[in-house]
C-alpha cells in the first residue's frame, strides 16, 4: 500500500496512488514498505532483456496490477519501435571504471521517456481499476523534457487531456520546438513568463485546491500529473538501476555483489531518488552522488543540512536541473526520517513560507553514508565537454557533463575507485548550441540556424542526429498559448472551458 509522507491521508493501492499523482491534502505518496529483492532473483536476471527486468521490478510495486496487465504495459512500453537500441539502456565505457548510461534513446531524446513511455499504460489501467468515468487532465510543469516526453506519452491516449507548462526563456530552442510541434487532439502546450519553480508551484497547488477541485468535478473532469511527483513516473526509472548493474555483471566488469557508484544529474531529485530505491530494494551500491549545476542548493543541504532557497535563481546551459524546490527531497526525508510524516509536515510548510528548514545532524550524517554531493560551474561543464571528446571521441550533453565534472572531484576528494555509472539523461544534439560552443567556440555559432547547428554537430562528433529531432523543422507550429505567471491557472480554466 501507499502512505503519504505527511501522514495526512488513509493508505490507498498503487493504482490510486498512480491516479492521484499527488496526495490531494499535500504531500506525496510512497510505498509503505520497500520490497526486496534477494540474491538468488539477481543471479536470475543476469543476462535478462530489459522488458524482464522491468517486470520483475514493477510486479513488486503494483500488487494491485496482473501479472499479465504489467506484461502488456512493458511491452509496449520498451520495444524497439520506441527505442533506438536493443539494450533499451546501453552503457558505454568511457574510462577504466568509468561507464555512461545513456537514457535517451527514447522517441524524445529525453531520459523522461524511461518512465513516460509506460507511464501512460499504467495510468490508463489505473483509471479502470478506479471505475473512474471522468476525464484526466494530466498537468505537467515541465523545464523542458518532461514536457515533451510526456506530450508523446499521452497524445490521443482515450479520456485523458494533458497541459504543459514550461518556462518560456527557460528551455533550449530545441526542446521549445519539440513541445509546439507536438500533435494529437487532447495536447494542451504554454509558455509561461517565469521559471520552472514558478510553473511546479501554481500546478502543486491547483492539486491542493478545493474549490478548483470542485469545480472540475462538476464538470467532469479530475486532475492527475505526469510529473516525478505521481509514483507512476519515479516507479519505472528504479527499473535501469537494475538494469545497468546486471548488464556490467553479465558484461565481467563486476563481480557477483561487487559495490557500484551511480552518478546522477539532479534536479528534482526524482532520478536519484529512484537509485536510492534501488539501493534499499537490495542492489549493490556503495555511494549515490548527486550532481548539481550552478543551482546548487541540493549541494549546500547535504554539506549543511539546511535547505535554503532564497538565492538567485541562475539560467544554466543544463536546464532540466534549474530547479531550486526539488519535490522530490520531501519523500527522500520521509524515509530518512524513519516515516515521520509531522516532521516532513513541518519542514514542507517552513520551506513554503520562508524559503527554507534545516535538519537535525543525526539525518544529515544517516544521508551522508549513501549520498555525496557536489556542483559544476557553467565553465566546468563547458571544459569538461570539451576534455572527454578530446580524449575519448564521446560526446556529452550539458547535464551529463554536470555529473562527469561532479564524478571527478568526488573521486579526486576520496580517492573513491569503485566502478562507476554516470546516468547520461540527455542527447548532445537537444543541447545543441551549448555542446557545439564547448567543442568549437562561440564564433562557430554565428550566423546558423537550429538546424545547421545540429548538422555541425553531427559532422564534428561523427555521430547521426537524433531520429526525434531531425526533421523537426519540416513540423508545422501547432501550439502558440503563452501566459504570464500569475494567470496560469486561468490558463488551465480556459483551456478546459470551466
Ligand atoms: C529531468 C532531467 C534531469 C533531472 O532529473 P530529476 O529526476 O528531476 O532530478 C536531469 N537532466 C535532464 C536532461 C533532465 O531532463
């Protein structure tokens, strides 16, 4: 079953919990306790396809799903006609010890379509399970792939309608291009002028506000999300967890219980999060470090204790992780907490009025044995593009290049030599013009196009353009709906006519 992390509400079944999204009295839902999985089903899976991985792994989470319901969801989910490569999520190696997991070979490009290409199915099931006769408005507020990838997830999905939000300064051209082009007659795409935390608050709180409840209700409508707020989506990314790990035992890179290091580009902390599940389900892991860019408040906490939001909010050439309220830190310290759900009450509300809480040292060294933390300054990311092309001919994005940079001071720091993964959550060509600059200067930009620069980039890195964005610009502009900040919820009661 699944509990709030405030406490707040009565325990409900995966399937409602997926339906939900959020708990609708705040707070966020998590299982109440975390399966296991024993040594002898690892050695199982060892050599296993993904899609079996991924069963084996949400069967333990969705008791209230059959075991042919989950089949089905995974295969459509994870075949070959949504993901460019047979190991749905291949890994390269880089370095000696040093291995990529490359997430996005997804009909987006982004890593959010690990978990939004299933997502879909199992929140479809949950609706039926739920005899629910009302139509879903999913609401995404998105720094950019979630959007898309979630577009693409839903599009033309029966009974559901689906709202993006973004922030219109706040995404590369690339991404901004991928979410207005998107089709499918139940696609709702909006700029708004303001920030991602800015987009993520108006649509958290639209959740937890009775009378817009009430009024969607009356016509016919209840709200779900596609963000790494619903369980729906954290659920699926544990699955390549697993999967990297039995891919480098199958591979002989590791040994049978060899400890591994996971490496994660962070932003709302729900990538990390889902590798802590992992951890805790039983997976050899030795430490999970959190990758931050100049937004680097996650950082200060772990080093402190003390979350504080009130900084300048900085545009970075890593997007996805300008993110200053990670949503999901609140699940991680109920766990931490040992399920203290008033604690998380308390700290929730103090961080929604001041900007910030501070934690006892007791959780913050708890934290500390599994978690290191550390950022990457916008030159740092640049250099470090530049250094692993030089000396490995592969080609990071702005985000993986967070998490490399913030690799090599940790192991520069403990002299830590366990086997590492790095997740790579983005291609290089969505960050086109960033990754370009980092490999050849800024005058190489002038005076081309989106698309010349994602040609140039082929052509320098020796790789194809991604098959999601290539013919991106023979796509007519389908979504044009701009608003400010503040009006985003008549927003969303324009667009649904309440
Ligand atoms: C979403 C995203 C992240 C951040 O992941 P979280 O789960 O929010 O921490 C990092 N990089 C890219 C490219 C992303 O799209």
């Amino acid at each position: 079953m699944y509990i709030s992390t405030r406490n707040n509400y009565q325990k409900v079944a995966a399937a409602t919990a997926i339906k939900l999204g959020m708990v609708p009295e705040g707070g966020l839902f998590i299982p109440e306790e975390i399966p296991r999985i024993s040594v002898q089903k690892l050695k199982e899976l060892k050599g296993a396809a993904y899609r079996q991985i991924a069963e084996t792994v949400l069967s333990l989470y969705l008791h209230d799903y059959l075991p042919e319901e989950i089949k089905s969801c995974v295969e459509k989910a994870y075949n070959m006609q949504n993901f460019q490569h047979q190991d749905v999520a291949p890994l390269t190696e880089i370095n000696k010890n040093t291995y990529i997991l490359e997430l996005w070979h997804g009909p987006t490009a982004a890593f959010k379509d690990m978990a939004l290409q299933i997502m879909p199915h199992l929140l479809s099931l949950a609706i039926k399970k739920n005899e629910s006769h009302k139509e879903t408005v999913i609401l995404v507020a998105t720094s950019g792939d979630t959007g898309k990838a979630a577009l693409e997830g839903f599009k033309d999905v029966p009974g559901i309608k689906i709202i993006v939000f973004y922030p219109e300064q706040g995404v590369s051209k690339i991404q901004e291009l991928q979410m207005k082009t998107t089709g499918g007659n139940n696609t709702y795409v909006v700029a708004v002028e303001g920030n991602f935390d800015d987009c993520q608050s108006a649509v958290k709180e639209i959740f937890g506000d009775r009378a817009i409840k009430n009024r969607l209700d009356a016509q016919g409508y209840e709200l779900s999300s596609a963000n790494s707020i619903n369980w729906g989506r954290l659920l699926p990314q544990i699955i390549y967890y697993f999967s990297a790990y039995l891919n480098l035992w199958n591979d002989g890179e590791i040994e049978e219980g060899e400890k591994v290091n996971f490496v994660v580009p962070t932003g709302n902390f729900g990538n990390i999060l889902a590798a802590w599940y992992a951890y805790k389900m039983g997976l050899p892991i030795n430490k999970l470090i959190c990758a931050s860019n100049e937004n680097k408040v996650l950082t200060d906490f772990f080093k402190t204790g003390i979350y504080d939001r009130n900084r300048e909010f900085k545009q970075t050439m890593s997007p996805s992780m300008d993110i200053l309220i990670s949503s999901n830190l609140e699940r991680f310290l109920f766990e931490i907490t040992g399920h203290d759900g008033e604690k998380i009450g308390e700290w929730m509300n103090q961080l929604n009025t001041t900007g910030k809480f501070a934690i006892e040292s007791e959780f913050r060294e708890e934290i500390t044995k599994i978690l290191a933390a550390d950022y990457a300054e916008e030159e740092e990311t640049l250099l470090t593009i530049k250094e692993i092309f030089e000396k490995t001919g592969y080609t990071l994005d702005t985000h993986t290049a967070v998490g490399v940079k913030v690799y090599n001071k940790y192991v520069q720091a403990t002299q830590d030599q366990t086997k590492t993964v790095i997740d790579s959550t983005a291609s290089p060509f969505k960050f086109n013009s960033s990754v370009l600059r980092a490999l050849q200067g800024q005058e190489v930009l002038e005076g081309k196009n989106e698309f010349d620069i994602l040609k140039e980039l082929s052509s320098v890195t020796g790789n194809p353009i991604h098959p999601a964005l290539k013919n991106l610009g023979q796509q007519p502009i389908r979504h044009t709906r701009k608003c400010n900040k503040k009006d985003i919820r008549q927003e969303i009661e324009d667009i649904l006519e309440l």
